[in-house]
C-alpha cells in the first residue's frame, strides 16, 4: 500500500518531467494494472523517465533505452 501511495503522489502531482524508479517493486499484479492505468491518465502531456530492470514496467513507452547501448 505504501508503494501505491508514493505512485500516487509522484503521478499526479503537476510536474513536467516524471521520473520514476522501478515503479512497479512491490506491487502486485492488480497494482501494475493501476499503476499503468494511473501513468496514462495523469502522464499525458509530460516527460515520462522510467528506470528498471523489469521490461514491463515501461512497456507502454514509445521510447526504450538501454543503458548497455552507451557503454
């Protein structure tokens, strides 16, 4: 519930950029389901930076990167 919680009010606080840090830790799967739900209502219109090793965290993104790239 904590993890819900910071999610919440990091999403929708007004912000131009969000950054956000393996959003979906801890959460299970109805949590991921309202996570994204969450990013996609309340995202819309910013820059949206996710960092994390799980590939669903960021799947709705139309931007990967990969930091193994860059070595």
């Amino acid at each position: 519930m904590k993890q819900r919680v910071k999610l919440a009010l990091a999403i929708c606080t007004a912000t131009p950029v969000l950054l956000l840090d393996e959003p979906a830790t801890n959460l299970d799967t109805q949590g991921v389901v309202w996570y994204k739900n969450l990013v996609a209502e309340y995202a819309a219109g910013r820059l949206v930076v996710i960092a994390s090793n799980d590939p669903h965290d960021a799947d709705f993104c139309p931007v990967h990167l990969n930091i193994l790239d860059y070595k």
